[in-house]
C-alpha cells in the first residue's frame, strides 16, 4: 500500500459498527458482520475505513461513552476480532482508522467510579470537572453552561458536588489539564498503533481543552460572542502536538483527522499545521445548499483554508450524526441544520437521489480526501417515521422530546432479500434489527443493486475506480471553467473535466470532449439534465 501521503487521495468508508452488518444474529451490527463484508468494501473501491467506536460501553450514546478504551465491547466482539479485522482489512487493501473519544468517558468507567466514590477534594475527583455549586446550598450548577444534548451541562452527585458534562450525564468531561489525563491517551494511541491501526478520527476535538475558572458563557462571550469557553481554546494544540509526536514514532504515516466545527476559519487552520492533525471534516461543505454560487464559494474557501498548512482537503456529505443528504437535497431548504423539527416538511426522495448522485460525482472528482457514510452508496434516506417509543437517541429525552435525534441515519443497512432484516442479520437469526427498517428498501439492498448500470451502488463503484485510473485525478490540478450561472465546471489537469448542472434547464456539454460518467442520462439531444453530472475527457 502506499505509505506517504496515502490521505491526500483516499475514499474514506465510514462505518458505524451497530448498523453496518449483523454476524451473530443478536440484531445489533458487530465485527463478524464487518469482517464478512471487507470484500465489499474493496470491490466498492475505497481506500480506507473508519470505524465508529466499538470500546466496552454501557451505550448510552452509541458507543460515545466509553468505559474501557483497551478492549472491544462484547456487543461486537472481542479485541482478537478487532486485531483480525484489521489484519484481515490490510491483506484486502484498506487502512482502518478508529474513533478516539477523548473528551469525555463513560460514568462506568473505572476512573469517574474512583471520582464518584472518592468524595470532594479527593485527587480521582481532579481528573474531572467537578465542583460546589451555586446558591445558597449548592443547588444551582456551576455555571451557565448547556448541554449539547439539551439541559444544564451539570449533574449532581449524593454528595452534594457537581459534574460537567457537554454531552449526556452519563458522558463525564476529563480535565485535560491533568497530567494522568494526558499520559493515559498516550498510552491508549499507542495501545491501537502497536494493533496496526493507521490513525483516528478524533470526535469533538476542538473540546477538549475548558476556559480557566469555567467561566459562565453569558461572560466569556462578552468579550466576543463568537467564542466558546468550552470549545478551541488554545491549550488543545499542546495536546495535538504531543499526540503528532507519537503517531510519527511509528512506521507507515498513522494519520488524525479531527471532528471540529468552527465558524472562524483561521482558528480551523490551526489544527492542521504540520505538527498537528492531518486533516479535519469539511463541515462548510457538508451543510452547503445544493446552489451553484454556495458550492463554488465553500469550495474555493476550502483550499483557501488548508493550502497555506499544505493539508488535505476532505469532502463530505453525510455521517452518523446528520440527516442523510438523498433526504435534505429532496427538501425545499437543502441546506445542513441542527433545526430538529422535520416532522411534516415535505421531501421530494426521487429529486433527492438525482441529486446525490450528482453530488457524488462533484466529491470524487474535487482533490482531497473523500468520505462515504455507509448507505450513502446505496442511495439511502433519512428514516423519519421510527416510532417514538423505539428512538434510542439521548438527544430525544434530553431535548424534552422536540429532537428525534440522529436514529433516522443510523438505521442498519440492506444487503439482500425483499423484507427486513434484508441480510443485515443471518437467515437463522432470532431478533429483529435494533432500529426497524423501512418495509420499502429491498429495492435499495446492496445485492438489487449489483451488476445495474443505473443503480447508485454502481455509479460510486464507478467513480471510485475512475477516480484511481484516471491519471487527472491522481494528480492534476483543479481550476475552475467558465459556466453558465447554474452549471459548475472545472477541470482536473490537461485533459479531465467535471459539468454540474444545479439548475432547472439542460445546457450544452463542451465539445470535442469523450463522456467518461454520468450521474444520470442525458437528454436524447444530448444536453446535460439539471440534477445531473458529467466526467468528460479531451477526445
């Protein structure tokens, strides 16, 4: 396999370990499914997996909360099935990169019991954010802080002292400012590198480091509203570096790539120096409405950002913590939001897929590092009407039941077969998937998929082998054509370009130019389709 620089280019294959493939038949996804499935993976043709995370867990956030970072939870296996997937992966091929949660544990881990027992002032306690609270008898938090998740960021415990936490109770925050916090990650990145892991995703990484004193943010932002003082603050980039030091001491260039959603592009560009991480999430890219001057605005900002770092762009269109993008691009407003109320908003799906499928083109066309959420190749959309009684989401509680959360993306994939669990689980298996799956999807399995020309499945396995054949793509430069106002053109090197028609109307394709892919077909006359893309190269 390529060694230096191997993320500049790759296809990246984000799987989410409950949802991907059941091997055991309990219902729930796990590393047999996963393992059975690898040969999938590289004939879709992508470089890399990144595998969301499979450490001991009590689940209360999908895995996010984790009580033991040094073995896998039994749910999906055992740390054996971990080392044999990942050997098994690289004879195929692909590199793995895991999920790192570092800003918070689980409240089963081995450490916040210690705290919890401990008692106020006790040394366990300083590896956590606990403190008195507020009011007369400590009745009020802390501060002022929320929780992502909705409610007080704060929980209180018997004694009387409180807690912090940014996401669910059960997700404790470390105190990064103390040394056993930073000498255990260290020691846990080396735990997976000497596993053969090529690198981490790491989730929230902007988080990490807290404002000195947890400062209310009513205050702190009275000195800019933009900052948070419980995001970015300067004393994460000590930790990156120290994490850069120890990923280079190993052969094979082990890579970060850093979950950050920052507003402030000068203070992104800061997580991608060259002693840093090596790439973060395009998230810009991610929420952009499907707009001809959007795109090209967040696009030419995205290499404004990481040319002066000299990091990879990515690009992505969807992951396990957002409404699948067949469903926003089918939607009046296409637009990315963290607005929960979707309930009633009409969608137009076969709009949507029109439109994803030209979006695929336009990613694996763009230079970068590319993502794919698992289902996105096979034209998946957000599952709106599980029942309430079934959401699993803590955002759906701790939002007083007004958020349905991020179940509808995370529903377990079809493989094969004309009902649930549609291969996701073995024949024989006695329990149902752990979210339900439309009755409507056989059409959209992977096996009704394969061998079509026109399905989505075959189209990304189509532009994935183009994009790794075709010399322009490898390594020419983008430079953007000239257009009609709703078409983006550009071209990859001497020879390759790339036509997106956002628009309503069908336009001419350039001449003397050989159709390499198209996301959907032409007009009988010819003309590119709004809703549609193209590859083409020089004749």
């Amino acid at each position: 396999m390529k060694t230096k620089d191997w993320l500049r280019g790759a296809v990246v294959y984000q799987i989410y370990p409950r949802s991907f493939a059941d091997g055991n038949g309990d219902g729930v996804g796990d590393l047999a499914g996963i393992r059975a499935r690898l040969p999938y993976l590289a004939e879709l043709g992508v470089d890399a997996l990144w595998i969301s995370p499979w450490y001991v867990s009590p689940m209360a956030d999908g895995g996010y909360d984790v009580a033991d970072y040094r073995d896998i939870d039994p749910l999906f296996g055992t740390l054996t099935d971990a080392e044999q997937l990942i050997a098994e992966a690289h004879a195929l091929g692909l590199r793995v990169i895991i999920d790192m949660v570092p800003n918070h544990c689980s409240d089963q881990h081995p450490w916040f019991a210690e705290a919890v027992a401990g008692g106020p002032g006790t040394p366990q306690r300083a590896r956590f954010h606990f403190r008195p609270g507020r009011g007369t008898a400590d009745e009020l938090p802390p501060n002022d802080w929320q929780s992502h998740f909705g409610g007080p960021a704060w929980t209180r415990v018997s004694d009387g002292e409180w807690y912090l936490h940014l996401f669910a109770p059960e997700q404790p925050d470390f105190d990064w400012d103390h040394p056993d916090v930073r000498a255990e990650f260290e020691d846990v990145l080396r735990f997976w590198l000497d596993r053969g892991v090529d690198g981490f995703r790491i989730d929230v990484a902007d988080h990490l480091a807290k404002a000195p004193g947890l400062p209310d943010v009513r205050d702190y932002q009275a000195r800019d509203a933009n900052d948070s003082p419980w995001a970015d603050q300067e004393a994460v980039h000590e930790v990156y570096r120290s994490w850069r030091a120890v990923a280079d001491s190993y052969e094979g260039e082990r890579v970060f790539v850093g979950e950050i959603w920052l507003e402030d592009r000068d203070r992104f560009r800061a997580y991608l120096r060259p002693d840093e991480l090596h790439t973060a999430f395009n998230f810009p890219f991610l929420g952009t409405a499907w707009d001809t001057d959007a795109l090209r605005t967040v696009i030419d900002r995205t290499f404004a950002d990481h040319e002066p770092v000299g990091a990879a762009a990515t690009w992505v269109l969807s992951n396990h913590d957002v409404i699948r993008h067949v469903t926003r691009y089918g939607r009046a407003d296409t637009r990315h939001s963290w607005d929960p109320v979707t309930e009633g908003v009409p969608v137009d799906l076969g709009l949507g897929r029109r439109r994803a499928r030209a979006a695929a083109l336009l990613t694996l066309a763009l230079p970068g590092c590319a993502y794919v959420y698992q289902g996105e190749e096979l034209g998946l959309a957000e599952v709106e009407d599980i029942a309430a009684g079934l959401l699993q989401d803590p955002r759906w509680p701790r939002s007083g039941f007004t958020d349905r959360g991020r179940d509808g993306c995370r529903v377990p994939l079809p493989w094969s077969g004309d009902s649930a669990p549609y291969g996701f689980s073995p024949e024989d298996a006695t329990n149902t998937p752990w979210l339900p799956q439309p009755p409507d999807w056989a059409g959209l399995s992977a096996a009704a998929q394969q061998g079509d020309p026109a399905s989505m499945l075959e189209l990304y396995r189509s532009a994935i082998g183009l994009r790794r054949q075709e010399p322009d793509l490898v390594a020419g430069e983008f430079a953007w054509l000239p257009a009609p106002d709703a078409v983006l053109a550009f071209t990859r090197g001497a020879g390759f370009t790339c036509l997106v028609n956002l628009g309503a109307e069908a336009v001419e394709l350039p001449p003397c130019s050989r159709l390499l892919l198209a996301s959907g077909p032409l007009t009988e006359s010819g003309l590119l389709p709004g809703g549609t893309a193209v590859w083409m190269r020089a004749a």
